[in-house]
C-alpha cells in the first residue's frame, strides 16, 4: 500500500489507516481486525484515550506489540472521564496532558507514541499552555509528532501560528467539503497534512446509499435531496467501479490528505477498504464531476 509522508515528521502513513474506535472490545474479534489491516499493508492506527474508557487502547497496543517499530501508533487526548464514567468533561489543559499521556503510554504498553493528538478543543481553550505541554512531551522523548483533532478553522489557524503540530484529523467527504472552502488549503500551503475521518459518510457513500440514510439528511443534505444526488454520483462515476472507491478515492485527489480513515467491525471491511484506495485515482474530470453534482458548506456553527 502506497504511503505519503506526514506533514513535516519524518513519519510516512500509508493512504489507508484503521480509525480503532469500532473494532469493539472482543480482544479475539478486535484482533483479527487489526491482524488483517497489518497484512493489508496497513501501517497507522488511530486510537483514543476516550474510547471504551481505556480499553481501545490496551487492545491495540497489545496486538500491535510484536511490531511496533514497524507501525506508526497514534492516539488522542482531552476528553476526560467523570470518576462514575457517566460521561466527560474537556480539559486541554498543560497538567491533565502531561498527566493522561503517562496512562496512555502505560495501556499501550510502549514507551512512546508517533502521534499525539488534541481531541477537538475550542478558541477559549489555553493554546499556549496546551502547545508548551505537547512540545515538553516531544522533548522529553514521550511522543515524536503531535497534531489535532479539529474541525475549527479559528482554531487551526491558532495552531498553525503557535505550534509546529505535523497534521490535522478532519471529517471530509464528497457529502461533507466544509473542509475545502478555507481549511485544506491553507494546511496545505504550511506543510501540514490532513488525516481525514467520514470519508464514507456513515455509509451514505457505499453501494447502500440511502438505505443508510436517515429521514434527517446528512448535514446541509435533506433527504429529498440525497435522493436525488446520490444515484447520479454513482451513475455518472461507479460504472466499473464500488461507491467505495469512488468516496475514498475523492479525498485521496486532495493534495493536503496525507491518509483516510475507516473505521472496521470486520475483517472482511478491511479488506474492501484496502481494495477501495489501491483502486485508481479519480481523474480531474472525475473531481470535477463530483464538486458539481454537491456543494461546500460554509463553516458557520464552528467558528
């Protein structure tokens, strides 16, 4: 599986990776998941402190410690849980990091992470303390790169000032181009990359279109109006070819992606995924087709 390199590290993630949120906590079920993105070629997994309140990662590392130097492990911080596990609360800031990074090493059992990230945040977070937190861990030897989790443009463009962070991880998809209005270009003009999430858009994307649409739409998207865009999508560009391919293929064509996320609750989505990003790129005509048939949005409520 072909890789691109990673922002400025010197890390270099496959065009694939597995999002480990929804491989579950069945150690046996969960394993052969991420044993078969391995013989994929698949090379980055992306995990969080937050999933299955720790046991996501306990899981991961355990199946990935037979080859750990040959993978790129990325996880995820800021959300924290109450101490009843009703829920959580959002704390970015210099102590909980430098405090939660410890417990994830520990669940991972590894002394270092390729990838840390912030798992969301918000303009009226510390930045500056939370920057000076991640650039102490990168000193001290904890973890190699950090980067974001984010959809805010306002607050990307503070981490493009402040910080030397080597990605961003953004929802993007042919029926989510939010991205594309401000965001995708301007990571691209610093030498940042983007790790994307949804590119199938809960499974609008695939051959199942709007059997997995919900009477609500999908964003800015009635359901009258996935109706009508979603059979021409995949008339007018799925004609030798799955849905699928067609999705992940479309934010592959964006210079900034660096590597598109799916999650898996089977080895066999692995295997279709894997299949979908060595398929061939969509031409220029391809892109051109998919960007008229749909339409950016424009950040509003993100700000």
């Amino acid at each position: 599986m072909k890789k691109r390199k990673l922002g400025h590290s010197d890390l270099y993630v496959t065009e694939l990776g597995l999002g480990c949120m929804s491989i579950g906590t069945e150690e046996k079920t969960a394993r052969s998941i991420i044993e078969t993105a391995l013989e994929e070629g698949i090379n980055y997994f992306d995990t969080a402190d937050l999933y299955d309140f720790g046991e996501n990662e306990k899981i991961v590392g355990q199946s990935l410690k037979a080859v750990r130097e040959n993978v790129i492990l990325a996880t995820k911080v800021g959300n924290r849980w109450k101490p009843d596990q009703s829920g959580w609360t959002w704390d970015a800031s210099k102590a909980y990091i430098k405090e939660a990074v410890k417990n994830s090493l520990k669940r991972l059992g590894t002394d270092y992470i390729d990838l840390y990230q912030v798992h969301g945040g918000t303009i009226d977070d510390p930045i500056d303390e939370t920057i000076e937190a991640f650039e102490e861990l990168k000193a001290e030897g904890f973890i190699r790169y950090y980067g974001i989790s984010s959809i805010r443009p306002n607050v990307i463009r503070e981490y493009i000032n402040k910080s030397s962070i080597v990605s961003v991880m953004m929802q993007y998809s042919i029926l989510d181009r939010r991205p594309e209005v401000e965001t995708l270009p301007l990571l691209h003009e610093h030498g940042i990359s983007v790790v994307t999430r949804g590119p199938l858009a809960k499974g609008l994307l695939t051959d199942k279109l709007l059997s997995k649409a919900s009477e609500k739409g999908y964003l800015d998207y009635s359901y009258r109006e996935l109706n009508e865009i979603l059979p021409r999508l995949k008339e007018n560009l799925a004609h030798d070819r799955s849905f699928t391919e067609v999705s992940l293929q479309y934010n592959l064509a964006n210079p900034a992606v660096a590597s598109v996320i799916t999650g898996a609750s089977s080895p066999e989505q692995i295997k279709r995924n894997a299949a979908a990003i060595r398929s061939t790129p969509l031409t220029d005509e391809e892109v051109l087709v998919i960007k008229d048939l749909t339409k950016p949005s424009i950040y509003t409520e993100h700000r």
